[in-house]
C-alpha cells in the first residue's frame, strides 16, 4: 500500500463554446507524476504517459492554449497502465482539471 500523496494533473476543458483569453499557465508542482494538456493530442508532456484519444474526443480552445472537448456521450481518453499512474483504492492521489459544463440540468457522470 502506498501511502505517499500522488499529484496527477490533468488539463481539460469541456464543451466550451466561448473563445480562449491568452494565458499562462503556472508553473507545475514538485511531485507531478502525469500532465495531459490537450495541445492537439493526448501526450503526456511529464511522464510519457501517452494517451489515446476514444470516440470521437477533439480539441478546441481552452483556459490556455488548446483543451480536450468531450461531447457527452461517450468520449474519453485512454491512458496506458504504468504503475506510476495506478492507484489502488486506499491510496492518496490529487485530480486537478479544469472543466466548463455547457449543458446545464446534465445528470450524466462527471
């Protein structure tokens, strides 16, 4: 069991429709395992994770630079099993993302 707290960042903007204001992102934390910006693919720019992109995901613009854009049904990113990004249930992780809802009475899974 580990017991030491995992940073996972991963970037994502959802179903945005709004245009991008340039920004800057700031700079990542000590410990990051995994980033996912969403520059026009799905590579991890920290630990070469490399993810595949599933049913249809696209990108667009975003808070800074280029976003994920999901459309709600059923589209995903894949990442690939590595034991630096696999968390058993007792384990301590950090999720950071960025999202915006589009739809607003949406009752599917976030």
């Amino acid at each position: 069991m580990r017991t030491s707290l995992l940073l996972l960042s991963l970037a994502l903007a959802t179903l945005s429709t709004s245009p991008a204001v340039a920004q800057t992102c700031t700079p990542a934390p000590s410990g990051l395992i995994a980033w996912w910006p969403g520059e026009g693919n799905a590579d991890d720019i920290v630990g070469g994770h490399a993810g595949t992109l599933m049913n249809g995901v696209s990108f667009e613009p975003g808070r800074v630079g280029q976003a994920f854009k999901f459309d709600g049904l059923n589209d995903y990113i894949e990442a690939p099993h590595a034991a630096d990004i696999f968390f058993e249930d007792s384990d301590a992780f950090t999720l950071e993302l960025w999202f915006q809802r589009v739809f607003p009475r949406y009752s599917g899974h976030f």
